[in-house]
C-alpha cells in the first residue's frame, strides 16, 4: 500500500512541477531567445513609408502626425520625413521635410528650416532614425527605444537578457498563443510582461508595463504581414500603437505602415547614406561643438546637443554687437560734423 501511494505521490510531483511555469522556464526561454533572435537577422535591409500620429491624453494638447521614409541596410540608416499638413492636425516644423543619415561611422542630419547641416562620428540624434521607427517599438524592452535595427541581431546581447527573464506562463488573447515572459525594465522598478506569439516564431506582438488593472506604458502590433524571407514567414508589422502614460496624461502613438510601400533584402545604394556638404549654406561638426560645451551642462548619459542655429539667424548676442556697431558709427559721425562746424 505504502508502494503505490508514493508511486502516486511521485507521479503527481512530477505532473505538477512539469506544468509549473518556474519548471518550464529553461526550454521555453531558451526557444523564445534562440528563434526572436533569428528571425530579426533575417531582414538584412529594408525599406517602407510609415505615417505617425501622436494624440496626447489631454485633449487640450492638438495631434501631431509625421510621415517618415525609411531605408537601412545593415548599420546604415538613410530616414527622410515628408511635409504632411491634413486638416486640424498639427505638424513639427522643426522634423517635417529632415533628413537623418548614418553610413557607418558619420551621423548626418540635415534641417531643411535652417538650411543646415550637422555632423559628427560620436554623437547621433536621441532617436537614431530621427523620428521614431516604428518596427523597433516591439522591441523596446531589449535595447530601448534608440535602438538601431542592427543592434537587435546581437544573439549575444539576447542570451545575456534571458538570464535575467522570468517564465509567467501561457496565454490565449483573440485566437493567438502567447508565452509570457517577464524581464528587466529601464524606465521603472516594474518588470515588462512581454507576450511571444509561440505560433509565429515567438514575435514580441504585445509588451505590458504596470499593475495589472493600471497600466502606464504598452505596446502592441495590431496589424501584421507575413512575408517570405529566406525560405521562412517573417512578422513585418503594419499598425503598432504605443501607450505611454495615464488615460489623462500621456499619449498615444500609433504607426501605420503602408504595405505596397515595403522591401525586405534588396539592394539599396550606398551612396545614399551619405550627404553632401554643399547641399546646406550651413554646416556643422557636431565633434567640434560638443568640445565647447561645459560636460555639466549636457544631458545625463548623453552625448548630443539640440539642432544649432544657422550663423544666418539672428541670435541675442549678434543683435547686442550690431547695436554697438552701430553705436560707433554715430559716434564716429557726429564727432566728424562737430570737425566740420569747427573748421
């Protein structure tokens, strides 16, 4: 009798923790890891036209919408935003009709607004795209959102997350397998619940920051495409909305790529990630800038400066100069009528 009851009790044991989520954890982030990892390094280059709005909480505070160009093709970055001005929607100036570039070793970007180029080997955009590139956003939790595309195939960097994973367990939203994975967060002492669609090659469609019945930042894929890559389907999202903040303070970011408009691994020109001087009346090395600035007064763990303001614009100190200029030109003629009268 004593047999058979601990026969059931070892049978049980082993039933309850193979459910277990702590006893699932090394095979299912394992695979989790190894296939995230693979399918981000089959898209080697891509191109595609995406429009942005954002739509603060407050609704004091009017929407504004981007219309970003994209191309990359391995660390090169070429991202181009279109004047876009639709009725009751407001528009950057500052971002409409700019121009961001990376070849390789020099960040370029130039302002149409101000005729000016800036560059510099060291210092990049806060956003290395510009604007925001909204097949990153997925992918927030593993290197933040000023990620370059080509940090995300860093399979080493995907190992070193995981170890720091948690396994939370399955789940089933709209028809979809989710494997639930916690990991560390950045933005706050909250861990991210990120949701790997298991049947589609573990893609992150959905990530989930906060309590469970207050969430304060979230992103989710609501639309997707699946293309042919390497002989294998890959997720290229369509429409990924970012939540960030309360449902009174906050906004919401939703990107919508246009799907004619996407090319995956063809060949782009690599001329085009590099611009040319003469295409600004002003340029800048940004190298050269950062020099002259007291390191107190820079941004904590950041290495750039705002856009700088062409030497064709007015500034306080430039007006100040003209004024003394001018203040001795006077001078200079009424000490010359005064010669005169004299004489």
């Amino acid at each position: 009798m004593r047999l058979k009851t601990n026969a059931f009790c070892l049978i049980f044991l082993l039933f309850f923790f193979s459910c277990s989520p702590s006893f699932c954890r090394e095979g299912d982030l394992s695979a989790i890891c190894q296939n995230g990892s693979l399918s981000v390094g089959r898209i080697r280059s891509y191109q595609f036209r995406c429009e942005i709005e954002a739509r603060f909480h407050n609704p004091v505070d009017k929407p504004r919408t981007d219309i970003g160009l994209f191309w990359q093709s391995g660390d090169n970055i070429f991202v181009k935003t279109e004047l876009f001005n639709p009725d009751n929607i407001a528009v950057d100036a500052l971002v409409a009709g700019a121009i961001y570039t990376y070849n390789g070793s020099l960040y370029q970007w130039y302002i149409p607004g101000r005729d000016a180029l800036s560059f510099s080997k060291q210092c990049r955009h806060p956003t290395p795209y510009w604007i925001q590139n909204p097949i990153i956003f997925p992918y927030y939790w593993f290197a933040g959102e000023r990620a370059n595309w080509s940090e995300l195939k860093d399979k080493e960097r995907w190992v070193n997350l995981f170890k720091e994973a948690r396994y939370e367990g399955k789940k089933n939203e709209n028809n979809v397998n989710y494997e639930v994975v916690s990991l560390p967060n950045t933005r706050s002492k909250k861990r991210i619940h990120v949701y790997f669609a298991k049947d589609i090659e573990y893609y992150p469609m959905k990530s989930l920051c906060g309590k469970k019945n207050k969430i304060i930042f979230s992103v989710e894929v609501k639309r997707y495409n699946l293309i042919d890559v390497d002989g294998q389907k890959t997720v290229f999202p369509l429409e990924i909305v970012v939540k960030d903040g309360t449902e009174t303070e906050g906004l919401t970011i939703t990107s919508t790529i246009d799907e004619s408009s996407i090319k995956v691994n063809h060949n782009i020109d690599e001329d085009k990630f590099t611009l040319s001087p003469t295409m600004a009346k002003v340029v800048y090395d940004y190298d050269e800038e950062l020099k002259k600035m007291d390191p107190s007064s820079l941004p904590p763990d950041e290495n750039y400066l705002p856009p700088p303001i062409p030497n064709h614009q007015w500034t306080p100190k430039k007006f100040v100069v003209l004024l003394a200029i001018n203040g001795v030109i006077i001078v200079l003629l009424l000490l010359l009528l005064l010669l005169r009268r004299k004489k």
